[in-house]
C-alpha cells in the first residue's frame, strides 16, 4: 500500500494557512490538518501517513471519552448564571 493509498483511508480536513509547519488537530472527532499554503497535497498525504499511529490513537481517546461523558456542549448564558 503506497502513503497515498493508505491517507486516502483516514478522513481529514485541510486548513491552508500562512504557516510553515504542518500541525494536526482532533476537533469534535474530525482530523484537521493545518499546513503551509504552498504544501503539495503529496506531502500532505506523507504527513498523515506518517502519522497515522497517533491519529489513531488520538481518535480512539476521543471516542472513548465521547462514550464516557456523552457529547459536550457549551454552557448557555443561563446556564452560567
């Protein structure tokens, strides 16, 4: 399986930024990855792969505390008073 075979597997969004770095983020269950503006997708898709372990792991953390405290949601205005 090549690294594109194997990112094409893994759902993720990509953020375009004027950054340098590529950075990955687990938001409300979802991959988000941050990269540079000019990033080929080619490197983006090595960058998952690369770190396809701890992506998994992470999603599986948030799942279980999904499962343990249900779904978090903001306090509203009454709620805090």
């Amino acid at each position: 399986m090549t690294d594109r075979e194997a990112a094409l597997k893994i759902e993720y969004d990509v953020v375009r930024s004027d950054r340098k770095t590529f950075a990955l983020q687990i938001k409300d269950g979802r991959l988000i990855v941050r990269v540079p503006l000019r990033a080929r997708l080619v490197d983006v898709e090595r960058f998952v792969y690369s770190h396809r372990d701890w992506i998994e792991q992470h999603l599986e953390i948030y799942r279980e505390r999904r499962a343990l405290y249900g779904e978090i949601k903001p306090l509203t205005d009454d709620e805090v008073r």
